[in-house]
C-alpha cells in the first residue's frame, strides 16, 4: 500500500514541478516584492493546511518577515498595497478562500492562491487570485478493493509547492542582496 502511496505522490510532485514551475517562480518574484520592500508576507491556509503557516511561522526554517493572515480572533489582519498574500486551499472552488481573496483584491492587495484547479468553475480562485498555482491534487491517490478512493495528501502537496515558493524567494533575494 505504501509503494502505491509513494509512487502517486512522487508523480504529483513531479507533475506540480513539470507543470507550475513558471507560476511558482512568477509567484516567487510576487512574494519577494514585499520582503524586498517595506512590506510583509502573509499566508493563510484553510483547514489543515493551517499547518503551512505554522511550517512558515515556527519550523526550524522559519521564513522571515512573514506573519499569519488571520489575527486572534480570526479576522484578517490590516494589510497594506506592500504586503503579499500566499494563499493556500484545496479546490479552486472553495468558498472561504475566494472571499477572503476578493477582500484582499479590493484592499489592493495582491495575493497568491494555491488550490487544485477545478476546471469549468463559474467562479474560481484563479480568477481572483493576481497569480495561481495549481496543486492538482484532484482526488485522494490510492484506488481501494471497493472502488472508493483514499489517500488524500493535501497537506504534503501544499507544503511541496510552499518549499518550491521558498527556496525560490530565497534564491531571488540572495541575488538581490548580491547586486546592492
């Protein structure tokens, strides 16, 4: 079971890295402005993938000037036309992170959205969103005796397409720094 697991799950990885790597390193270059300038890099994640902002805020690399999107009392933080948002949620669909991301587009401020792409959407993330990532975990990875499907990793792609955004900035500011 766990061969299947990884096999799937590499090849997601591998899809996201063949398929995205332009909108990561166009997000990147997005997210970077704020850390370049006097601005501040916010994430949300919806539900469990909560824990990217807990990656970002508490792991043992913790990503500077970024802070959690939502305040104590679960309410979105003042932001300023500097900030950025990343963004993350499962389906481009999903209810909370589109109004939450129109709030920011109606604040200026611009945003990252990472979702699994749902194709034929009347009102999708991508389409409020300044950039999109498409984690393309459309479904859980492993086909079970009963024909339902289980295996639904969408913490672990989320992080994937969080540390290719990181190492990304990383790059983009080191380079940065090398010039001034």
């Amino acid at each position: 079971m766990m061969k299947i697991f990884t096999t799937q799950l590499t090849g997601h990885f591998n899809r996201i890295l063949d398929q995205e790597e332009i909108n990561i390193e166009d997000s990147a270059r997005l997210l970077a402005q704020a850390l370049i300038g006097e601005g501040t890099l916010y994430i949300y994640g919806v539900k469990e993938l909560h824990g990217i902002v807990l990656e970002a805020l508490m792991s043992s690399e913790p990503f500077n000037r970024a802070e959690a999107l939502l305040d104590q009392d679960g309410q979105v933080k003042k932001l300023s036309s500097e900030d950025r948002v990343l963004l993350f949620t499962y389906r481009s669909t999903d209810e909370e992170a589109i109004s939450i991301a129109k709030t920011l587009s109606n604040q200026g401020v611009q945003t990252v959205g990472v979702s699994a792409l749902v194709k034929n959407a009347d009102l999708g993330l991508e389409s409020i969103t300044d950039l999109h990532i498409d984690a393309k975990l459309r479904q859980p990875l492993i086909p079970g005796d009963d024909g339902e499907r289980y295996g639904f990793p969408a913490l672990m792609t989320s992080l994937y397409v969080y540390y290719a955004i990181s190492f990304t900035i990383k790059e983009m500011l080191n380079e940065y720094e090398d010039e001034f």
